[in-house]
C-alpha cells in the first residue's frame, strides 16, 4: 500500500470519528485514493446517538471524505443498523 493511501486512511478514520455514530464494526480502505468503507455503523447508544438520523450522517461523511486531500472518490458499502 503505498503511503499517501495509509496517510489518506488515516485522515479518513479521523473523519469518521467527528460524527455521532458507532463506527467500530466498520472497516476503511483506500486504495489508488479511492477510499472504501464497509462493515456496520450504527447511532451510538444513549443521549448522544438520540434524534441522529444514520443516514444523513454517513452521506455527511462521504461528502467530508470526498474533500480529503489524496481521496478522489468514495464507496460506501457499509450497513446501516438502526
């Protein structure tokens, strides 16, 4: 994987922590800069994940992701529980 992928999934996850989500069963990739995300997300538990639509959040994040400096596209196979 050559670095400026490892740098790029980097700033992805950083990303991906900003929101109101339970992101730890979701994967992330990039690779030829283009960054894939997989696995599961789900609003997180108690106060913070009440009143937050899931959906919303992760079109949110891709359109953040697609501004990442070494990503030029984005796909989201990732299953939305909840």
């Amino acid at each position: 994987m050559p670095l400026e992928d490892k740098q790029a999934r980097r700033l992805v996850e950083r990303e991906i922590a900003k929101h109101s989500i339970d992101y730890a069963l979701l994967t992330v990739a990039v690779i030829n800069h283009v960054a894939y995300l997989g696995g599961t997300v789900a609003p997180l538990r108690g106060m913070m994940g009440r009143d937050v639509d899931i959906r919303r959040e992760m079109d949110l994040i891709c359109e953040a992701i697609k501004s990442i400096k070494g990503v030029n596209d984005v796909v989201n196979d990732a299953r939305i529980i909840g």
